[in-house]
C-alpha cells in the first residue's frame, strides 16, 4: 500500500520524503521492524518510540511517523512524517493498511469493571451455536471460528488488534467480540474501529495504579460510548448508578438491562444450585448453567445484544440454555467428600463481593464458605485492604495467600490486605503464603456442604513472580486436593 493511502484518515502537519512510496507493514515496536515497513514512534507508558526511530531505520523502515519535529539529518531514502498525537493516529493508520476490517464484519465491544469475559465469550460462543462464524477478543484467548490465538493484553496494541480483526474477515467471520479494557481506551488501541455496538457492564475500583482517580478511570469507559455513531446500539446496565452516565453523550441508540428496576431487558432468579439458575428473562422461564445474580446481569446483556443484531428472543433463549460459564468464571468443581470449590477471577472487591453473594445464596446457611484470595503485585495497593475486607465480611473461614506477586515481596502485599481486618476479620483469618497450600488447607477444613472460594487467578495457567511465569493453575490444585487429579 502506498504511504499517501496510508495516511488518508490522519492529520499530516509535515513530511520530508516520498508520500508514494510502497509500506509492506505497519510497526511500533521497532524490534519487529523490517525492510519497507512503517515506523509509528509512539510515546508509551513505559518508554518513547521516537528513542528508536533510528533503531527502525538501521532494521530498514521506509517511512517514519512522529508527533516530534521532523529532525534536520535524516536518513537517505527514509521518508519522515510528523503528526499531532501518534498515540491517536496509530489505530487509524492500522485500520486503514489493514483494509478496514470492522467495515466488513459486526463488531460489539464490552467495557466496565467486571463481567467482559463471560459477556463477550457467551456473545461469540452463541453466535458460533447459531451457525456463524465469528471471532473473539478476551482476557482468556483470542479466537477465529474456534481456532485458539494467544492473549497477552484484554486488548491488543492496534496493529495487532488490527491484524487479527483481517485474519477474522479473511477467514469469513460475521461477527467479532471484544473486551475493551480502560487501558485500550485510553490509550487509543480501538482508535478507527467501526463497532456496531457497545455493552457497559458495572464500574467499580479497579486500575487506579494507571488511571490514578476513579473519575479518569470512568471517562475512560464513558470515551467509547461517546465514540459510538447512531447507527450503532449501546447497552447499559441500569442496576449500575453509573450505567446512565456513561450513555450522556453518546449518539448510539440505547436500550438498558436489570435484576432490580424497569428496564428493556429484565431478569430474576427463580431458583438457583451450585450448578445453575432458573431465570425469568422478560417473562419467559429458562434454565442456565451458571450461578449468581452478577451472572444474571452478564446473561440480560448477552440476550440484549443477541435481539439488537436481530436474533428472535426464541433462538436466543434457547442456545443460552445450552452454554457453559467462561472458564475461570465461577467454575464449580464437586469433591467426592460431599462440598465443591469454585474458581474465579475475582480480583477487585467489588468481584469477590458479587462472586461470595451468590455463593451464600447457594449455601443458605447450610454449610460453610471458605475463602481463598490474594491481591496481585505492582498493581493498586488501595484496593488490598478492601479485598480482605469483603473476604471476611462474606466468609466462614478465610486463608490471604500470594496471588501473582510480580515484582512485590508477597508477604508484604499479605499484610497490605490483613491491615483491613478488624477483630472479627482476624479471628476467621489466617495467613498461608504458599498458594498451593493454602489450597490444600481450606480442602482439609471443609466439610459436606461446604463452599470453598479459590479466587483471583482463574483461568490463569501461570504465577507471575519477579518477572518469571511459572505454572500454576488452580484447577490442578483444587484437583489434587480433592484426590482426583
């Protein structure tokens, strides 16, 4: 493609060089850079792309792409452009090399605090039930139709994002799924994506080590319904005081979800199991295989944004019937003793608050909830506190064990979380560094009946220690401690 088509949807403020010459790829880690490629220096979180623009020539760029001043010396045959905001200017650079992907398939997008995965994994699991081919982004793993792409980010950089959207077209996807974390958002990784609709989950603490205030974290969610065109759907969560802010300003049209007020979709628990629910969903009877009012929310969205793309509430209530929940979302695993563990990725309070909710409301007070959690390293230290809090507030028993520490002493983030317990909160509490036994130990206090909570890691196969992912999966562990591995 040439450089001049390239950068048709980008404000050019100056250019040193060939505008026509031919670009074979579209780079922002200059590391990955190769002859005839696009170096985009964008100025990260992390480190400064334009420290590299020389990197990106010695490798054989062709053309350059900076929000700095063109520089005075530059290379012979390398043809220089500056811009405004690279950051803003990288996602419709890719969409456009990439011959714009999301004009040719239905792209949702699903944002908030909790519930993306399983909305955007039920999404596309339905979807795929109903005979289309679709495509997948997620914290857990990317999909085309079924075929497995790894996950490093909830939402890839917009070149890589880009690239897999064309690999889903090229493979004759309809319909593409994705999470959109506050971090792709502000950081403009969906910039110059088409979506045809946008779900709001909840909003709750979360990322303030990067947003810094809760307010700059919920304008972060709020920009991508604010991005939405009108022919577009939005989806919010009534039951959420912030689901109607984040629809202010957006042109979309907007219909709303709820377990507790009039809404377009609406939803109860009938009865509930460790194994599932039977709901009313806008007075129609249906059985599900996943527990707890949280999932009711995620299922109205899920059935909201079916009816929008044109499903029939009858279709649509059936393949909802048949799905399973998302692994490492509220996965139960029966003991032959007679008491079940659950592994979740609940992760900020407001998670484990919903996630032991519905667990009590399965227990009934008939057995004990045991509850075993961590809080991950370099990550927001405010919430730690209040995790171990709801731990304790909801729980027989609690053991604080590591989650993934990172680059943290685990100990230390131990007694971040245990600073939050008052006398009554340390009583049921005791401490067990070593995740795998602190398993165990909560295996050996249950009874029959009981519930025992493995929360934080999820799906995750790995424990992220000083850099290092070594493998650890809770599934195994619960496993082996039931003696059924």
């Amino acid at each position: 493609m040439k450089l001049s088509d390239i950068l048709s949807k980008i404000n050019v403020r100056a250019m040193q060089g060939n505008a026509d010459c031919d670009i074979t790829g579209v780079q922002i880690d200059s590391r990955k850079v190769k002859p005839g490629h696009l170096f985009v220096a964008v100025k990260g979180t992390q480190t400064d792309g334009h420290a590299y623009i020389n990197k990106a020539v010695e490798l054989g760029a062709t053309a350059i792409l900076m929000s700095e001043a063109i520089p005075e010396e530059r290379a012979e045959g390398v043809t220089y452009v500056q811009t405004d905001d690279t950051e803003a200017a990288v996602g419709p650079v890719a969409t456009t090399f990439f011959g714009d992907p999301t004009s040719k398939l239905r792209l949702v997008g699903v944002t908030g605090t909790n519930g993306k995965t399983t909305i955007a994994t039920v999404l596309y699991e339905m979807f795929r039930a109903m005979g289309h081919k679709c495509g997948l982004c997620s914290t857990v793993c990317n999909y085309i139709d079924g075929e497995p792409i790894e996950a490093d980010h909830t939402t890839p950089d917009p070149i890589t994002l880009n690239a897999l959207l064309a690999q889903m077209v090229e493979k004759g996807c309809d319909y593409a799924f994705m999470e959109c974390s506050s971090h792709a958002i502000a950081q403009k990784r969906i910039g110059g994506l088409h979506f045809a609709g946008g779900i709001f989950t909840n909003l709750t603490r979360d990322h303030l080590d990067y947003h810094k205030t809760f307010e700059n974290y919920r304008d972060a969610k709020k920009a991508f319904f604010d991005g939405l065109d009108k022919q577009a759907f939005a989806i919010t969560n009534a039951d959420d005081r912030n689901g109607l802010f984040m629809m202010q300003n957006t042109a979309a049209e907007v219909h709303t979800y709820s377990t507790r007020t009039a809404a377009d979709y609406k939803g109860k628990i009938l009865e509930e199991s460790i194994e599932g629910m039977l709901l009313d969903i806008d007075g129609v009877e249906v059985s599900v295989r996943f527990v707890g009012r949280f999932n009711v929310s995620n299922l109205l969205a899920v059935y909201g944004a079916a009816l929008c793309l044109g499903k029939p509430q009858d279709e649509v209530l059936r393949v909802l019937s048949d799905l399973h929940p998302v692994n490492g979302r509220f996965e139960a695993i029966r003991s032959p003793k007679g008491f079940s563990a659950v592994i979740d990725y609940a992760h900020t309070p407001d998670a484990l608050e919903n996630v032991l909710t519905a667990i009590n409301e399965v227990v009934h007070g008939k057995g004990q909830v045991i509850t075993v959690c961590g809080a991950g390293g370099n990550r927001d230290k405010g919430k730690r506190p209040l995790m171990a809090q709801e731990a304790a507030k909801r729980s027989d028993r609690v053991i604080i064990t590591s989650d993934n520490p990172r680059f943290e002493d685990p100990d230390a983030i131990i007694a971040d979380m245990v600073a939050g317990l008052d006398e009554e909160g340390l009583a049921k509490t005791i401490c067990i560094t070593d995740r795998s036994q602190a398993i165990r130990a909560a295996v050996m206090m249950a009874q029959p009946g009981d519930v025992i909570l493995i929360a934080g890691k999820g799906h995750e196969p790995y424990q992220d220690v000083q850099g290092v992912k070594h493998h650890f999966d809770d599934h195994e562990e619960v496993r082996k401690a039931f003696g059924i591995a």
